[in-house]
C-alpha cells in the first residue's frame, strides 16, 4: 500500500494512466510534473478537472459546483 509507484512514462501505474489520459495540464502536457496534481472525479468515475499543484482547496472548491 505504501510502495513507490510510477506517475509518469513506460512503467505508469494504471490509475495515474487513467487519470492523465486526455485530461492535460495548461500547458497541453498529461505527465504529472509535481506531486501535488490534484484530478476531481465523478461519482461514475470519469475525470471532470486537473488542477495544477499550486491551486488551493478553497479554489477548488469554488468550481465544485459546475459538476454537481
């Protein structure tokens, strides 16, 4: 459970290839490039935002929202 894992490349854990696929950051590039990517998923499990590492809980908060 607490083993180091992949994010990025060949060797990517499935759930981050999921997350990633088709959801990229601003700048147009899917590879989490920071450890703290946040991804808001719905309650069928699809992929609704990416959130770049900087963006805090309150201003994810303000765009929850638009997916309820």
């Amino acid at each position: 459970m607490f083993a180091k894992i992949e994010v990025n490349g060949d060797g990517a854990c499935d759930l981050y290839r999921f997350l990633k696929s088709g959801n990229p950051d601003d700048d147009g590039n899917e590879d989490v490039a920071w450890n703290f990517t946040k991804f808001l998923v719905d309650g069928s499990g699809q992929v609704v935002a990416r959130f770049a590492p900087q963006t805090t809980p309150e201003e994810i908060g303000a765009t929850l929202d638009a997916h309820l």
